[in-house]
C-alpha cells in the first residue's frame, strides 16, 4: 500500500504511522484522513501488531487543515460554500473526516499520540482520538478555531476533560504546552522534547507484550463507556456545527478577512483577544425578548 501523505511501518510488534508533509508542518489536505484510516486498518489487519503509535515528521505533529491557500483564495473554496449553504454537503465532508480520525479510537489495538512542536485545530483532532498521548514539555495543543470559523469535529475535549476544563479550552481556543496538557488531564504524560521518544518506547515496550485478545477486550470495554454516554450524537452536532461557524456572519468575516490581508495576518487578529468580526452580530441587549 503506497501512502502520499503519510509513511508506514512495522518492527517489533509496533506499528509506527508518521504524518508526512513536513513542508507543510503535516497539515490536513484531502487525502489524509483517508491515508490514516487505510493505514490504521492495515495495521489492524496485521497479527503481528499489538500496538499503534502515530507521530508527525519534521517540526511538529500537526499545524491543523491546510487552509491558506482555500482561505486567501477567491469564490468557492473546500469548506466554504457559496451561499446559499447547503449544510448537509458540509456535514457529509466533514463527518467523513471525523470517522477517518476516529479509526485511531475505533482500533482494535492501543494508539499511543507522540506530540512535539505543535497538534493545533485538526491536529488536536486527530490526536485526541488516540488511547494516549505523551508530549514534549515544549509542544502546544488546542483547538483555535473555536475561537471563529470552526468547532472541532472529533469533540474528544470533554471525553477527556470534562465539562469545565472542556469550555475552558473551546471557550478561548487556547493552545497548552506539554506541561499544561498534563497537569489538567488531557494528556498521559509531558517529557523534555529530548526525552519524548525514550518515553513513548517505554510505554509501547511496556503494552506490546500484552495479548493483542487482552489488549482489544479492555480498550473495547472503556470505550463503549463514552459510546454509551452518546459520544456519536456529540459528534454529529459538533460536525454540523463546524460547517455552521464557517458560514455564520462571524465566519465569513474571517474568510473576507483573510482574502484582504492574508491568512496569517486574520489568524492574528482572531487569537489576538480583541472583538472578533466587529458589526456582524446581532447586540443580543437590544432585543425584545418579550
């Protein structure tokens, strides 16, 4: 199996998946969701395997979705649709994505997430979805675009937060270091950046020589926990939601932003703290809400 996006390999009872488009700080295109589910499958497949670990090439995991060009570009875009919207389209493509994302959690076999650099928007995604993650002290995770223009499809944040530190995160769309991640949970472990690979391989040494039956019993077990507690129905509102904040007045703003000073330049400003899309809502106070 050839992967464009990705690189795949087997030693040892370790299935090692590597995001690879490091020119490109491994962000989302649209092959990748597909690639990852195709290469979590195969892994799954194989006997041999007991153990899956996912990690990004060059200098960071994962920068997100590659927007800029869609973003700064005129008319209809991968994600923006011409008005009117047709929100099931939108639904379609991006549900499709969460359940690529989701064959890490779906895996019969542990995924272990190894995070350096950055796992910002998608990234955060995709990592989420893994058993567990261990990060470099120094490496970032978060979801900005809950800040406007997107709510993170996979909505893993609560299933690993919980309610308040969940908002927390999605209310400022804030990005944590390895060390933060860790100390509120959402992380297995934070390590120096020189550390982190010494510490995934003892962690996969320490699963790989538990029966693949054993393995697949117990994360099967916990996860219909969270199945039970209606993490699907979760996860069709939060991909619907998505499409939503892209075509709400707030999220076209940002894309005509983005078309006028560049990508980067309305990034900055969204996460800079001041009011977001000035004039495009409605001043809820003024209302008569009878």
């Amino acid at each position: 199996m050839n992967f464009e996006t990705l690189l795949y390999s087997v030693e040892d009872r370790v299935a090692t998946i590597t995001l690879n488009r490091p020119e490109r700080l491994n962000a989302i295109n649209e092959s990748l969701p597909r690639e990852l589910r195709e290469a979590v499958e195969k892994a799954d497949a194989d006997g041999s395997v007991h153990v899956i670990v996912l990690q990004g090439a060059g200098k960071g995991f994962c920068g997100g979705y590659d927007l800029v060009k869609y973003a700064e570009s005129e008319g209809e875009m991968h994600g923006n649709q011409e008005m009117p919207w047709d929100p099931t389209e939108d639904y379609a493509m991006m549900n499709r994505n969460t359940q690529d994302f989701m064959s890490l959690w779906r895996s019969r076999k542990p995924t272990i997430c190894k995070i350096h650099g950055a796992a910002a928007a998608g990234g955060s995604d995709i990592a989420l979805c893994c058993d567990m993650i261990i990060m470099a002290d120094d490496a970032r995770i978060g979801y900005p675009p809950a800040r406007v223009w997107g709510v993170p499809t996979t909505m893993m944040w609560v299933v690993r937060l919980g309610i308040e530190k969940a908002k927390r995160m999605l209310f400022t769309g804030d990005l944590v270091s390895g060390k933060e991640a860790e100390a509120m949970g959402l992380v297995h472990q934070s390590v120096p950046v020189d550390e982190l690979d010494h510490a995934v391989k003892d962690l996969v040494d320490r699963i790989k020589g538990v029966p693949r039956n054993q393995l697949m019993m117990c994360k099967l077990t916990v996860n219909q926990a969270y199945e039970s507690m209606g993490l699907h129905q979760t996860q069709m509102f939060a991909n619907f939601f998505d499409g939503v904040a892209r075509h709400s007045p707030e999220g076209l703003w940002f894309r005509d932003r983005a078309q006028n000073v560049g990508f980067k330049q309305a990034v900055s400003e969204r996460d800079s703290g001041e009011s977001i899309a000035p004039g495009t809502s409605k001043d809820m106070s003024k209302l008569d809400l009878g």
